[in-house]
C-alpha cells in the first residue's frame, strides 16, 4: 500500500492526469459519536459479562475514555 499527498502550501496546486491514474482515493465515514459509544459499549459490556462485577462495570468509563481518545487522534490528525 502506498501513501501520498500534495502540500497545499507550495507548489502548483494541480496534478497531471497521468499521475492521478496511478492513484486511488478512498474516503470513509465515521458514525456519529452516540451511535459508535452504543456498539463499543454493546460489544465490550457482552466480553466483560464473565468478569468480576469490578470489571464489568467498567465497561461505560472505558468506551467514554476509548472515544475521547478517538476524538483526539482524528481531530488533530
């Protein structure tokens, strides 16, 4: 898999048609924040259903801190 990207900053601001054809642009989409918080919640609080009860109840702080982590990542990336 190769990356590449252009610097808006310097340079001409058009690509060579030649170029493009080399290349592939794939865009995805991510849910919205309460819809991806209910599936991670779902999936994490049916692993952690066998655990000690400590740990099960954990589930809510661990998707709300996996999100915020998440936020971070992709808002500064």
């Amino acid at each position: 898999m190769f990356t590449a990207c252009m610097n808006p900053k310097s340079g001409s601001f058009s690509v060579d048609l030649r170029l493009t054809r080399h290349f592939t642009l794939i865009s995805c989409l991510t849910a919205e924040k309460e819809i991806l918080k209910t599936i991670y919640f779902q999936i994490l609080d049916n692993h952690l259903c066998n655990f000690d009860k400590a740990c099960a109840d954990l589930s809510g702080k661990i998707v709300e801190a996996t999100m915020i982590t998440f936020q971070g990542v992709a808002l500064n990336a």
